[in-house]
C-alpha cells in the first residue's frame, strides 16, 4: 500500500488515484469526477444525448441500459442526421431512413418527385397528408385534415382562447351574451334571480353611455374603463337581478364599489 496517491486518471484531469488491490489497471481507473461527468455529457451505451435532467442517469433509453446488461442484442441502431431538418436521430432496426420523422420524410419526397415515375408521382400528390407549421408555436406537423391549424391540444386551446378573446372585445353582440349568461347564473345560485335578461348594450343606451358611480362618460370598449353591469342594491345585500336594480358603471369603478351601496333610491325603469 503506497503512503500517497500515484495513480493518474484516465479522464485526463490530472488527478492521481490510490492504489489497492481491487484498484483498475493503469489507464482504465477514473477518477468521481471524470466519472459523474461522463454521465452527465453522454450515453455510456450510445454516446447520445442524454435526455432530461436526472440525476445519475447513465443511458439515453431503456434500449441501451439493455443493451449494456446484455438483455437486447444489438439491432443495428445508430445515430443519424437529418436530411431536412439537420437533428440528430437514432435509426431503429435495419431500416435505410434518411430523416427523422414523418414530416421531414414527406418533404424529402416531394423535392425529388422529377426522379420518380409517372405512378409513383401520381400517388405521392394525392397524398392525404398535408405539411404545415403551426399557427400558434410555428412548428412544422403532419395534419389529417386541411382545416387542422395547430399541431397539439395546447396549441390548440390557445388559439380558441385567443380567438374568443378577441370576439368578446370586437363583437357586441357576443359580449352582451356572455355578460347576460355570467350574470343571470350568478342570481339564480343566490335565488334571486328576476327571470329577465339584462344586455349591456342596452343598458348603456339607456344610461346614455354614463358611469352609474362616477357619472362620467363611457368610452373604452377595453382596460379598465370598459363599461360593465353594476347592481345598485347588490346581490349579496337582497338586490334582484332585473333592470330596475342595474346600472352601466365603469370597470373599475364597480370593483371599487364592491358590494357596498344598497341605500340608493332604484331606479323606476322596468
């Protein structure tokens, strides 16, 4: 047993190792560093990529831990570039792909359709897949259908969201709709409900485009000084959901006003 360390590092940092008898011959034995960092940059299997950031991973897949335990012979996996896009992909089983996806496979085809025959070229423009980006993210996709403008379900809710967002700010009609509905289930889960639907349209032509609070002009249609419905008495207080306990008032100021009130005279027009 050596009183100092004489052993250099196979991973070339330089740090000399104790020797024991259990120790690897010279040039094989690493050091915890070289060793955890080894785990870190790549597959000890492949030498991919390894994905996500998980702490003493030392595979990129299940393929290859199995590979490396001897469960799973090898099946001529290796990893390739795309033709299209230039990602790395790993090539399964003896297959001769020369891109990584379907999309990619696509595009590849229709660049060399002057090569093709006269049927081959027929059966490829017929095809019933259609290669587009995506309107929310911009990320190329395969769709089914020709409508089919996103490429996931999320991409897919925020373009409904967004769309409907704006068609409450431009459209009237839709925004008295859904401020009717928001505020006729509010009174009939208190019970006080009065059985009449109230449009902000409406009310604002009736209250000559003035806040019911601040007796201030309305004029924004977004922000907040965006008219809304404003209940005199409020609901939590005993006021009825009904044209004569309502008035236009600006955003802000109904948020302002909260539920407080209730001692003003209503207003006598049904």
């Amino acid at each position: 047993m050596p009183h100092r360390p004489d052993v250099p590092c196979a991973g070339g940092c330089g740090k000399l190792l104790w020797r024991s008898i259990t120790s690897l011959p010279v040039g094989q034995a690493t050091c915890q560093d070289c060793r955890k960092k080894k785990r870190q940059d790549a597959c000890e299997q492949c030498g991919g990529a390894l994905r996500g950031e998980v702490k003493g991973r030392r595979y990129c897949s299940r393929i290859c831990a199995n590979r490396a335990s001897g469960k799973l012979r090898d099946s001529g996996q290796r990893w390739c570039v795309c033709e299209i896009c230039g990602e790395p992909y790993q090539r399964q089983g003896g297959w001769p792909t020369r891109t990584c996806s379907r999309a990619c496979g696509v595009v590849l085809r229709r660049t060399v359709t002057g090569t093709l025959t006269a049927s081959a070229k027929e059966k490829l423009l017929v095809s019933r897949i259609w290669i587009k980006p995506c309107s929310e993210c911009g990320r190329t996709f395969v769709a089914r259908q020709a409508r089919t403008l996103t490429c996931s379900k999320a991409c897919s809710y925020q373009r409904g969201k967004q769309s409907t967002i704006d068609r409450y700010h431009n459209d009237p009609t839709f925004r008295d709709q859904v401020l009717a509905s928001s505020h006729g289930r509010r009174a009939d889960k208190l019970g006080l409900g009065g059985g009449k639907v109230v449009l902000l349209t409406y009310l604002c032509e009736r209250d000559r485009w003035r806040c019911g609070i601040c007796h201030k002009p309305i004029r924004a249609k977004r922000g907040p000084m965006r008219p809304s419905i404003d209940h005199i008495v409020p609901l939590t207080c005993g006021g009825i959901h009904e044209l004569a306990n309502v008035q236009a008032a600006h955003y802000r100021c109904n948020l302002s006003k909260h539920n407080g009130g209730g001692g003003e005279q209503l207003l006598l027009i049904g």
